[in-house]
C-alpha cells in the first residue's frame, strides 16, 4: 500500500493570512490535528498543527544561561528566542506555522510514513505532486490499514 491508497483527498487548507483565531475555528469545527497552508497557487507553504497553537499559551521561556566572574552568557541564541516570542504572539497563520514542511508524495509506502510520524513525531503528512497539496495522511488513515476489509474477514 501507499500514501495514494489512504489519504484524504479533500483537504482542508489554510492561507498565510489567515486570522490565528479562525484557523483554530478551522482545526477544532473540523476535527483535524493540522492543516496545510498554501499559497495564492495552492501551492505547500507550510503547516499549522494544533500543537503550534498551544505553543502561544506558553509561559515566556526562560533562556539556559550561566554565570563567570559576575557576566551572564546566554546558552540559546538571540534568533531562537525572537522566533519563540513571534510565534507565541502570532496573529495569523504565517506567524504559527511551521515553513519547513516533511511531505510525501503519492507513491510514498506506508510504512515509509508510519515511520516519518513514528521518529518526527507528525501527526498530519502532507501528500504533494511537485508543490500542489493532492492529499493529507493523518495517524487514523495509518491505523484504519490494521483493521481486515470485509473481504478479508471472511477469508479467515
């Protein structure tokens, strides 16, 4: 089997600029952990999972630091912290998602994608024919292959 046997070919999609308030209305009236966020072209730009919009309710992160003869040396960088501070205050998608997207195609295995959301921890797979969103494999689409057809349940 592969992503193509499996995944959801009516996509919910969100833009970059998009209200953070109605993605979240998107995610939750829909039931779905994450959304693909696309371009003008519907082309993948990016993702917006739950798990980025929960990171806004945070409490402001507090960097490692250490201490030598009285100075205080920061063991994160200035970058992450501003990147941390921009998604936690995001206002739309652009600000949430994530840009660097792990996407399969059509032709990817299944067990190539269980791993993927095994060892990354994904629970939303983009599935992409050059650039255009043809489908989305969650971690249902996954388990709903462990259960028999009914052809095969009367074969047993």
């Amino acid at each position: 089997m592969k992503a193509s046997d499996i995944m959801a070919r009516d996509v919910i999609c969100l833009h970059a600029d998009t209200d953070i308030t109605r993605a979240v209305e998107v995610l939750l009236n829909n039931h779905i952990n994450g959304a693909p966020v696309v371009d003008e072209h519907d082309e993948l730009v990016g993702i917006l999972c739950q798990s980025d919009l929960v990171f806004q309710q945070r409490g402001i992160p507090v960097p490692p630091i250490f201490t030598i003869l009285d100075g205080v040396f920061p063991l994160s960088s200035s970058k992450k912290m501003d990147e941390e501070f921009k998604k936690m205050a995001a206002t739309c998608v652009a600000d949430a998602m994530v840009k660097a997207v792990t996407s399969v195609n059509p032709d990817t295995p299944i067990s190539e994608i269980a791993s993927l959301m095994v060892e990354k921890h994904f629970h939303t797979l983009p599935v992409v024919e050059g650039k255009k969103i043809v489908g989305i494999i969650g971690k249902e689409d996954i388990l709903k292959t462990l259960i028999p057809s009914p052809d095969e349940k009367g074969h047993s």
